[in-house]
C-alpha cells in the first residue's frame, strides 16, 4: 500500500503539538538513589537483583564526551519492573570488564532494552559485552510520531506530566568519586523509562505506525557501527580558511600528533589542542618557539611546554614530499550546491525529489530524514538513468541502500512520480 488508509492519515494528520502540560517535579527517584555497584561481588548481586524483576528493562549509559578520547561508558543505569533501579559501575576493572559485567549482560539478554537516543549508548554498552536482544527507542519513536522536541525531559513532561531533574548530562562522568547529585540524575534517567516507553507506543499505535517503529528498531539493533571517516582530520574546525596545500599538510601534521596523544593519555584532543590553535599555526607556519608562542593558546604555560612537539610537527610538514589534496576525496556525489552547474539535470531531479518528499512528510508527520536517509536520495538523484521501470529500480537502489521496508512503500510512489521520464509519468496520469 503505497498511501496511509484513511483512518490513518486522519490519525496523523491530527497530531497535536509540542504543547507539554504543566510539570510535576521529579526530583529524585521514588525508592531513593541505589547504591553504585562497583566491586565484582556488588556487581553481580545487581545481577541477580535484576532477574527477580519482570519484563523489559530501561537501560541507560553516561559517558564522558568532551573530556576522553574514548566513548566507553563510565556508568551504567538498569531499571526493571520488580527489581528497581542498579548502578553500575563499568571501569577499573583492568583489562577484563567483560567478564566482570557478564551476570549483568547475562540478564540483559532475556528481555527487551528501552533506550532514549540508542544508538548514542549502544557501541559503548556492546564494548563491556552487553547486547539487546529487542529494542524500543523512545527518541526514535517520538520523531516517528512527529514531536518536535525528543530530548528525554520534554517527552517525559509531555507524555507523562513529569518534569525530570536535568543538569549534569554534559560532566565529566570519569570522575572518581561521582557526587551524590550526579548519581541522582542518572538514576533519573531510567526512573519513567518503561512508562515512557507505553505512552509512546500508544501515540504510534493510534497513528498506526507501529509496524514502522518496530523496523526502525531492529534495523537500529542490528546496524554496524558507524565507519571511521577517512581523513578525520579534514573536521577539523575552521579548516575551510586553509587555502593552500602547505597549511593543509601542517593541519594534518598537527592533528594526527594531537590525535596520538589524546589516544595514548585518554583525553579529547580539543583540550590537548583547540582545532583554532591547529589553523592559526598552519596558516603562520612559525619556525621557532619563540614564534610560536606568539600565536593564540601556544602562549599558555600547557603549551610552551610541548612547543618542541608542535614545532615538529609543523617541520615535517614543511618536508613531507606528498601535500595532500586541497579538496576532500568525495565518495559519492559532489555538494548539492555545485550540481546546478555540474549537472543540472541531476539538479533538478534532487529539487523535485525533496519537493515530493516535502510533501509526504507533511501528510504523515514524520520528518523527510527519518522518511529517508538524505544521503540515498542524493546518490539516487545524481546516478539516476531513466529506464523502463522507474519503480522497480527505485525500489531496488532504496533496499540495496538500507531503506526499510515502511519506507520504501511510502517513498517509492513519490520518487517514481518526481523521476520518471515524461511518457511513463503521462501515461500514469
């Protein structure tokens, strides 16, 4: 069926706004903040506490973005219906948490995990072993549903007339020992999930897009990792200023010796070096500490004192035989802002796609984003051959791209209709 039925597009189409009712503080869980399990024994007794409890389990992780390199968890937040809320605690460990956290994972594995934001918490829990055998993701189920706001204390206070205690999302949660505060918002975190998780579903039902929730997630379950980017060091912020190829060697230079030292010590490599720092001594190209400490940030006490490892940096680029490239290796097509000049057919289809789509995703309420990675409509628009089945070869490049099956049906109409050569569109009039 390649259009909602009618009782569902009125469903959808009578989504209310983001319009939360006023909030009832939840300032900290009802059965007080549970003591963090730490040693082998605390852990494994948070396992057992875990299989007395009775269906799925609200699972959360806080890491410490921003301040290590890696994006292991530094604690683990478990809520299940009969057993309460655990803390856990996944590091100092040595080189075994896995073996450590194993009762934990072992009880994770019987039941369904209700996440907000998975796939931010997914690659660091599956580092210390643990897997979910289902899952419900409450922020992905809300942008289905078509909410504007998804963070995790708008959805409670709308959804359940909560207001959650926020504040320390963005801490430091390597920080040994964790205050008292931050242990409360953490177990805040997974206080409603399960309750959160049945008002959503119930919005989704209404809306009939249950069945496309339900894809989302395994799809989201199952997916890979994200690749590492080739060339990471072309983020670097700022990088647009750098105009030659010289200051683009000594960006690379510089990033990749920044890069090894926060691997080696575990600290996000903007407070080994800001990305501003790396621009100003590429496009200065200082020969001598004494110029180098001229520049912002180098003059700083921290920086002086590595000065001799920036600098070196800055002469192997000056003597590296291969610059690279002044423009990044594209895989795929070009931006979309050159294609009116590259090629501006393919232009025009990408304009007439997203205006389709634009309009599909009006009527169902949910956004062109999650209707279809823009990614593929741009591969798509740019590849596109007109042939002889429109349709059929949509349908063939959107599954071989990892559309999901509700999207295809929805997106595939509209593709067809904005892509097919005139005759074939004529005659489908």
């Amino acid at each position: 069926m390649s259009e909602l039925d009618d009782d569902a597009a009125a469903s959808v189409s009578d989504t209310p706004a983001d319009d939360a009712p006023e909030a009832t503080p939840l300032l900290c869980p009802a059965e007080g903040v549970p003591p963090l399990s730490t040693s082998v024994d605390e852990i494994a007794r948070a396992a057992e506490q875990l299989a007395k409890g009775t269906g799925p389990f609200a699972v959360d992780a806080e890491r410490a973005s921003g301040f290590r390199y890696s994006n292991r968890a530094y604690l683990i937040q478990i809520r299940r219906t009969g057993a309460g809320t655990v803390l856990i605690d996944p590091v100092n460990h040595g080189n075994s948490p896995i073996d450590v956290l194993r009762p934990v994972a072992e009880v994770l594995a019987e039941d369904e995990w209700i996440l907000h934001a998975a796939d931010q918490d997914l690659p660091c829990l599956a580092e210390v072993g643990m897997h979910p055998p289902s899952l419900y993701d409450t922020e992905l189920a809300g942008r289905l549903a078509g909410f504007e706001r998804v963070n995790l204390a708008a959805m409670v206070q709308r959804l359940l007339g909560l207001g959650l205690a926020k504040g320390h999302g963005a801490a430091d949660w390597s920080k040994r020992p964790l205050p008292d505060a931050w242990l409360n918002y953490a177990a805040l975190d997974v206080e409603v999930l399960v309750e959160l998780r049945d008002a959503i579903a119930g919005v989704l039902a209404e809306q009939h897009k249950t069945s496309w929730a339900a894809e989302e997630f395994e799809y989201l379950r199952c997916a890979d990792p994200t690749p590492t980017r080739r060339d990471r060091w072309r983020r670097t912020s700022g990088i647009h200023k750098v105009r030659n190829r010289q200051a683009l060697t000594a960006v690379r230079e510089l990033w990749t010796v920044r890069d090894q030292i926060a691997r080696r010590r575990d600290i996000a490599p903007g407070r080994i070096l800001p990305d501003s720092a790396i621009i100003a001594a590429a496009q200065a190209d200082p020969k001598t500490v004494d110029d180098l400490v001229k520049l912002p940030i180098f003059g700083g006490h921290k920086q002086r004192r590595s000065a001799a490892v920036w600098l070196a940096a800055l002469e192997s680029a000056r003597t590296n035989p291969e610059p690279p490239d002044t423009t990044e290796p594209q895989n795929g097509p070009p931006p979309a802002v050159r294609w009116a000049k590259r090629k501006p057919e393919a232009a025009a289809r990408l304009d007439a796609a997203r205006a389709g789509l634009a309009e599909l995703s009006e009527k169902v309420h949910v956004s062109t984003e999650n209707l279809i990675s823009p990614e593929l409509i741009r591969r798509l628009c740019w590849d596109w051959q007109d042939n002889a089945d429109t349709r059929g070869t949509i349908e063939t490049i959107l599954r071989d791209g990892g559309a999901r099956e509700w999207q295809r049906t929805l997106v595939v109409p509209v593709l067809a209709a904005k892509l097919a050569p005139a005759a074939e569109a004529n005659e489908s009039v």
